[in-house]
C-alpha cells in the first residue's frame, strides 16, 4: 500500500512569489492535514480537510491556503512568500478507527521549501 | 492544549532498553497519549498511544502513571533505526481529529 506522497521534494522559490504543494493520501483515507516545520518553531499545525471541507485551521497568517478535491487528494498554497516560510511542508492523512476517534496520523516525507 | 515536558536529549546503547518520560501535569480526564518519532529526513511516524492503562505494540511499549500525569516510552531493545527524535503529545479526540500540537521532542541517539 503506498504511503502518503508529496510533490515536489524540493523547492526553491524568491519573495513575492507564489507556491503550489500537492499531497496524495493513503488510499481509503479522507483526512488530509497540513504541518509546517521550522528548526525555530518545530511542527506546527496548518490546517486540516475532510471531505473537501477544511474543518480545522491552525494559526497562519492568510496567506497560506489549502484545498481538498474529491478524490482527497489535497494541495496547499503560499502567496506572496517570505524568508519566513522556508520550511519543511509536511502532509498527513488518517481515517477514522472504529468509533472515529484517535486516528492514527500517516505522514509524508514532506516538501522542503527555500525561499530566496 | 495541554502541554508536555520531555527532556531534550537522551542517549542509549544498542541492544539495550530505552526509557523516554514524558511529563503532563495537566492532563485532562479526555486527553489520550500518542507518542510520534521522526526519523531523520522524514515525517513522523506513529508510534504507540493509550489513555489509562498500559499498552504494548510490535514498536514499544506504553506506561501510564496512575494518576496520568506522567507516561513512559519503553523501547525493549533499541536499534540503530531508533535514533530519532520522539514526540510526546497529548489529543483530545473531541478537539480536532488531525491537529496534533507537538513540543520539542527528545532526540535519542544510539550508540553502536
């Protein structure tokens, strides 16, 4: 079974630009979240989507975005990029357990994003 | 969120038993346990959770405290594919099913 897999592995980009990053879940699972990881500020929570429905938002400034397509599969989007938002992008997907609760998070290996 | 304390750093052997504490003082009634690790270059990985009792899977092992407000990470005889930085996490199910608030974690080195 593949594991959760994100395009591209590397990416370097210039202030102001924009960024698309994709995210492909574990078949079977709907839940699709979005982490970004700083040596500053460790792991942080972005957003999460299910059913194409963002149902959880961590605290980022508007500029970064998400949706989730049908087929669960999920992007994420950066506009008008900053120093500040080089960093490991990671995604994770999950489906419920027996009673919905406590899934176990399955993670990508992650989007390494320079911003120059 | 409630929060945990690990310590920053742990070092160990290989073939040996590894213990890795995690503090939570103020762990809610409905708070579970989950312990991550992320091995170098990748995303983190599951590895064990539990809410009161201990739990044991095919990676480790999981003691609870009685009064919850401190849980270990047992590895029973760590490899070197176990160096990694572990997270302890606290999850309130009926909070967001996705959000995971991690801290610092404990880097664990194993020496050959």
């Amino acid at each position: 079974k593949a594991g959760v897999t994100q395009t591209p592995r590397y990416l370097i980009k210039t202030r102001g630009q924009q960024v698309t990053l994709s995210c492909s879940p574990i078949s079977g699972h709907r839940s699709v979240s979005w982490y970004q990881q700083t040596p500053g500020q460790g792991l942080q929570f972005l957003f999460e989507y299910f059913s194409e429905t963002q149902r959880n938002k961590g605290n980022f400034p508007g500029r970064f975005s998400g949706r989730q397509f049908s087929n669960s599969r999920s992007e994420m989007n950066v506009s008008t990029l900053e120093l500040g938002d080089s960093a490991l992008y990671l995604c994770a997907s999950s489906r419920p357990d027996d009673r919905g609760l406590n899934e176990k998070l399955f993670f990508g290996s992650g989007t390494q994003l320079s911003v120059l | 969120d409630a929060k945990t304390t690990q310590p920053n750093s742990m070092e160990s052997n290989e073939e040996e038993p590894v213990h890795l504490p995690c503090n939570h003082s103020t762990i809610s009634g409905t708070d579970y346990i989950h312990w991550y690790r992320q091995l170098p270059s990748q995303g983190p990985e599951y590895v064990i959770h539990g809410l009161t009792s201990n739990v044991n899977n095919r990676m480790a092992s999981l003691a609870i405290a009685e009064d919850r407000k401190s849980s270990t990470l047992i590895l029973h005889r760590a490899t070197l594919r176990d160096a990694a930085v572990y997270y302890c996490i606290l999850r309130d199910p009926l909070q967001g099913a996705q959000k995971l608030v991690f801290g610092q974690g404990t880097r664990l080195t194993i020496n050959p």
